[in-house]
C-alpha cells in the first residue's frame, strides 16, 4: 500500500521510487507529487491504496551500458527529470537524474536539458 512506500520514502529521503510487477520487473514509478495528486487530493486510504493504482504508467527507462546521450535524449523527448536504469529482466538497478547529468556536462548543455525537461511544467 502506498502508505508503506511513502513512509520508506521519508526514511531515505527521497521522492521516487519505481512500482514492479510480481517478476520485479519496472512498471510505473511513483513520486511525492504521485502521493499528493492521486492519493491525497482525491481523498483515498493510503492504507488501502496499492502503488499500481496511483503510479505513473509507462517509466521511461536505459540499460547500464547505454550512453550517456541516450539518458539525456530520453530525458528531452519524455520530459522526464528521471530515468530509471534497467537489467535485462527489465529490474531496476538505479536511477539516473537530471542533477547526476549535469554533474557530468558543461553548464551549457546540462541547462538545455534542464530547459528542454521543465517545458512540462510549464505546460501544466
């Protein structure tokens, strides 16, 4: 239930997480503002609200050996800040951000990236 998964997010300090299938296998993720929109706003039991059923479908996932350009045109073309690394059997093994990127571009091209992701908010 999503009350269990919020409270390991305030545990570790985090604000995303990814929702597998019973094989481990990526999903969906679930965010904060997942919690706060689709759970919250809408008056559900976070103690009787599975993970599936809030989670943003169809995570934007890379493989471990993808290049770095991979992560930052996925990142551009879904508007994601996000991007979750993959094994072959589709499990998590870890997440790539926007601020993990920028740690490893020049300032100009991180910011285009930054630019080209945060269009979805203002859009929203």
């Amino acid at each position: 239930m999503v009350e269990a998964v919020a409270e390991q997010m305030r545990a570790k300090n985090i604000g995303f997480v990814p929702v597998c299938d019973e094989k481990g296998a990526v999903i969906g993720t679930l965010t904060d503002r997942d919690l706060t929109i689709r759970v919250l706003a809408e008056h559900r039991s976070p103690s009787a609200t599975r993970a599936k059923d809030v989670m943003t479908a169809d995570a934007v996932v890379c493989k471990a050996d993808d290049d770095l350009s991979v992560v930052e045109q996925l990142m551009s073309k879904h508007k994601k800040s996000r991007i979750i690394c993959v094994d072959d059997s589709s499990r998590p093994i870890g997440v790539i951000s926007l601020a993990d990127v920028a740690q490893r571009e020049t300032a100009g091209k991180a910011a285009a990236i930054l630019r080209s992701v945060s269009q979805r908010e203002a859009r929203a």
